[in-house]
C-alpha cells in the first residue's frame, strides 16, 4: 500500500533535495528508521522525511527549502533529547559534521554537531586537557551544550555553556552565522541554553580544562541501608566544598551483560563522588559516606578524566524509558522521607533510577564568573538539588512506570521549584518552555526566536512562540 504522509507533501519534491544534500530518506527507504531512531526509543520518530547533510552549507540549504515549501525543521545527533512530535516535520541528522580540533597550545576546541563527548575526551586527553563532558560520554556535545551542560564537575567549574566562545549556526531564515560575545550577541546569549530553539548549530567552539586525572567514581551499597544513605548524604552535602559534584541514585539494574554481579537483580543506591583536589583530601572528604555501611562495590579513586562515564555508568545502547525530572530548592529530612515512601525499597518502585544531584557552587555562580562577559540563557542554577527519575517503559511494567512517575511527582511536588533544566525536559510544546524559563528568559528567546526565524521554520521554537 502506498506510504502515507504526516502531511501533503509531494514525495518527488522531497527527493529532489538529494540534488544537493548527501542523503535524503523517506518512510519506506532503508536508511529511514535507523536514522530517524532516537536514543529512547519509547518515543515515536516519524518525521516526513530524514536528511543527513555533509557541512553547514547542505543544512542552510535544506532550511532554505524548508521555508519555501513551510515545512518545519527538527534536528538531531545522537538522539538522547528526542522529542515526540516530528509528525511532517524534517528532520536534519548531523551526524556527518564530525570535525573536533583541539588546540591545545591555546586550551580550547573546536566540535562539529555531530560529535559526541568521548570523541572529545579522546582528542584533548593526550594533551592533559579536559572538556567539561556530561555524565553519558555518548551524548552528543552540540545538544548537551545548548542545555547549558551541568555534568560530574559542574559543582567546581560550573555548565559546559559557560565555556562556549563561539558557535557556527544555521538560523531558521537559512542563514549560516558565526556567533561570539560580540557577533549577534543575542544568539550568544540565547543558544547557551536556549536548547536548539534559535538555530541548528553545527559547530561550537569552547574552552578546555588543565585536567589529566579525577579522585572519583562510584560506591555502591544495598538498597537496606538507603534511609541512612541519603539522609547522611543529604547533610553531607551541606559541608561538602566546591570542589567536589556529587550525587545519590536508588537503582534497580537487571541481570544482563555489563551490570556487575552484585548489583544485579536487587535495590542497591550508588553514591557518585568526583572531586578535583588532592585524593587524600577527597579521601577524607568521602569518608562519612564510606562510613555509613559496607560497601558492595568502592570504585572511588585516581581516574584519568577520559574515562568520565565511569562515574556515572549511565546506560549505552538504547532503552524505552520514560523519564521524570524537577529541580529542589531544599532537601529537608521530611522530602527525604517521602521519597523513601515512595521509591526507596519497601515501596515497591518499578523504576531503573532516582536520582538526586547537589547543585549550588559554580553552578550556582553563573557564567559570568566562569569564561564568558554576560551569562547565557541557561535556567535552574538556583536550585539546590536535581531529581531524575528513569524506568524502562515496556511491558509487563509499562504501564506501572508512568503511573508511578506521576506518583512521585505529587509526592515530591511541595519542594519542587516548578522548573527542569533544559536537557532533562525533551518535547518543544509550550508547557515544557514554561518548566524550563522564568517569565523573563523566555520573553527575550521568543524575541530573538522571531528575528532570526521570521517563518516559525523550526519546530523546536513551535513551543516557545506558542
């Protein structure tokens, strides 16, 4: 039977783009579904057609063609901020953009949009320089970064935004622009956090950290000694200094190929410690949380910061999940109680994590202090803690996940501020701008959205103009 399309859109003249972008697919091609698939793959992807530019100039010219024929435009690298309304929308895939220079006598690097961050830690380890990298190496960096970035050393050097000295971007009128503190300020101000609404980037520039080795990873406890956990965690964190990032997930891992013995098939909570300072002095520091119970597994230590993903150990290869956030303004002993009602281990959570990260020092301070003149549109740096919750959503417990996420988010509502950070809320409908920017935030990227996209081209700016 013949395709049908999310909108009435002549096949031919999508396949005419192929006369001047590397590849184009439609519903029905081979190469469509790998390379619509995103990292969760409980989200729909089907956009009317996949396209997979090979520069900067392919992507204007598809955003040209875009705005002739009004079609929206979505993008995406790697796939992990998927959002779940491409229906007749093109979808642009960059991961063909795969330059990364690193300069090292200068300290800094250059990224095409389609590089995730091992690349990177890769590239600049040799040299002794680091990239302030996420939790999950496999993210791409343009995605990660546009969301501001706060990963394992976001306490000491602040989000991966702050860092940013230049973009390359493509913006919705079809326009390749070179973008820095002082060419379209605006766009430089908004794409730090702005989240892919002002443009498709296809390069950033940024700063790289002196840094070879990290006191850090992972201890691991069962799930019987979580009341004590996070709640000596939680007043741990009170003193803790800057120079440490860390946070506490309650887990339930399956029994597959990668999850170590005793962590397998049973509740266990994990305390995520990296600290940039002397080990003995991030020894002593721990030593509390050590303290609390017999650990099942102790994988803190000296690391070389390539190896980052340890710390977190977040799954590769893709998952259906779905996924919970909200950001903390306190964590006083009652919220500790009612998440332990509700996800610790007598409660009967179906869910893979929860998660709390400390926010506050550099994340805290702002862009300002931290490599750039102006901060960057980036939201949530008030909060004191983060919550992430994860389950795989596929039978026989789907839909128990859902129900129960929207549990504990009634349950931990009172000390929730109302907000998410930009990369923990995937979609592009208004409601999800609303949780992510205060009034005022999101009243300039409105702004500098209808600027430079006079047509609404772009479907990750629909919400926000919305």
């Amino acid at each position: 039977m013949p395709i049908e399309y999310p909108k009435a859109v002549d096949p031919a003249l999508l396949r005419g783009l192929a006369a001047t972008v590397r590849l184009v697919a439609l519903p029905g091609d081979e190469a469509y579904a790998a390379l619509a698939a995103p990292w969760n793959l409980a989200v729909p992807s089907l956009p009317l057609a996949v396209v997979e530019p090979a520069d900067a100039a392919e992507i204007a010219h598809v955003v040209r063609f875009a705005n002739a024929h009004r079609i929206p435009v979505a993008v995406q690298c790697t796939g992990h901020g998927a959002a779940d309304n491409l229906d007749g929308a093109l979808l642009v895939v960059t991961r063909r953009l795969t330059e990364c220079t690193v300069h090292p006598g200068e300290g800094w690097a250059r990224v095409g949009a389609g590089v995730a961050w091992q690349q990177v830690l890769d590239a600049a380890s040799p040299h002794g320089l680091a990239p302030l990298a996420g939790s999950s190496p496999g993210v791409g960096v343009v995605g990660y970064t546009t969301g501001g970035g706060l990963g394992p050393l976001a306490r000491t050097h602040g989000a991966a935004s702050d860092r940013v000295r230049a973009f390359e971007v493509v913006t919705g009128d079809g326009e390749l622009r070179r973008v820095t503190p002082t060419e379209h300020p605006d766009l430089f101000w908004g794409l730090r956090g702005g989240k892919g609404a002002l443009g498709i980037v296809t390069a950033v520039e940024f700063d790289l950290l002196p840094i070879r080795e990290l006191y850090a990873g992972a201890v691991y406890f069962d799930g019987a000694a979580a009341t004590a956990m996070i709640g000596t965690w939680a007043g741990w964190c009170e003193t803790v200094p800057r120079e440490a990032t860390t946070s506490i997930a309650m887990l339930q891992l399956p029994p597959m190929p990668g999850v170590p013995e005793p962590l397998a098939g049973r509740f266990t909570v994990a305390v995520r410690f990296a600290w940039t300072g002397d080990p003995a002095a991030g020894a002593a520091v721990l030593a509390p949380i050590r303290a609390v119970a017999p650990p099942l597994i102790d994988a803190v230590g000296v690391m070389p910061y390539v190896a980052l993903g340890a710390i977190h150990a977040d799954p590769v290869d893709p998952l259906p999940v779905r996924e919970v956030s909200g950001l903390l303004a306190s964590l006083p002993a009652e919220a500790i109680d009612r998440l332990l009602a509700v996800a610790g281990p007598e409660s009967g959570s179906p869910q893979l994590l929860v998660e709390l990260r400390q926010l506050g020092g550099a994340v805290a301070a702002g862009g300002a202090r931290h490599g750039n003149a102006v901060p960057g549109a980036f939201a949530g740096s008030d909060a004191a803690f983060s919550l992430f919750v994860v389950g795989v959503e596929a039978p026989p417990i789907a839909e128990a996940v859902r129900a129960h996420g929207d549990a504990l988010s009634v349950a931990m509502a009172p000390w929730l501020t109302g907000f998410v950070l930009p990369n923990f809320a995937p979609g592009g409908d208004a409601a999800r701008f609303r949780r992510v920017f205060p009034a005022e935030t999101l009243a300039r990227l409105r702004a500098i959205s209808t600027t430079y996209d006079p047509a609404g081209v772009l479907l990750a700016a629909s919400g926000l103009l919305a």
